[in-house]
C-alpha cells in the first residue's frame, strides 16, 4: 500500500496489520455496447482531467488519488476487486438483506 499524499507521515494500516487490504475506489463505466469512438473520447477526456493540476490537487485534499490508465486497464482492475472481494463474501457467508 502506498502512503497518502495528504498525510505522507502516517504509516499504512498494513504496516501493523500484516496482509490487511481496504480501500475504495471511483471509476467511470459505460454500456457493453457502446461504440469504441465514445469510449476512447470519455478516456482521453477523464485522464486529461485527472493530469489538471487543479484536480489532482483538489483529490489530494480529499484524501484521493488519481489513477489515469486505459479502459482495459480499468475492466481488469474491475474484474481483479470483484474476485477478491467475492471471495471475502463467500468465506463471510454474506447474504443480501
């Protein structure tokens, strides 16, 4: 786990929890469907926000960080936290309320 950026002195919770993992994460997502001309515009759009130094600066104020990348990159990330956390709910035997 990387230190945030906003409290750089802070250590990480798995410095004293050996393995711990937790965080949470906001990405954008379209249809399956959707044309691949559209999908590369929102792409090239939210990672030239995300490179603004007004907005990096305003996630590091908000204890966020910006990760810019690929669509494919992103369905991977995706498909990866939902493996892992299925995992956890399954080992948990959570049930939807």
């Amino acid at each position: 786990m990387t230190r945030s950026e906003l409290l750089p002195d802070v250590p990480t919770v798995n410095t004293i929890v050996p393995d711990f993992e937790a965080s949470q994460w906001i990405g954008i997502g379209a249809p399956a469907n959707t044309p691949v001309a559209i999908i590369k515009r929102l792409n090239g759009e939210a990672n030239a926000s995300l490179a603004d130094a007004k907005i990096k600066a305003r996630l590091i104020d908000l204890g966020g960080t910006a990760f810019p990348g690929a669509p494919s990159e992103f369905g991977s990330f995706v498909a990866a936290e939902t493996a892992k956390w299925g995992k956890v709910v399954k080992f948990a035997n959570l049930k939807p309320e």
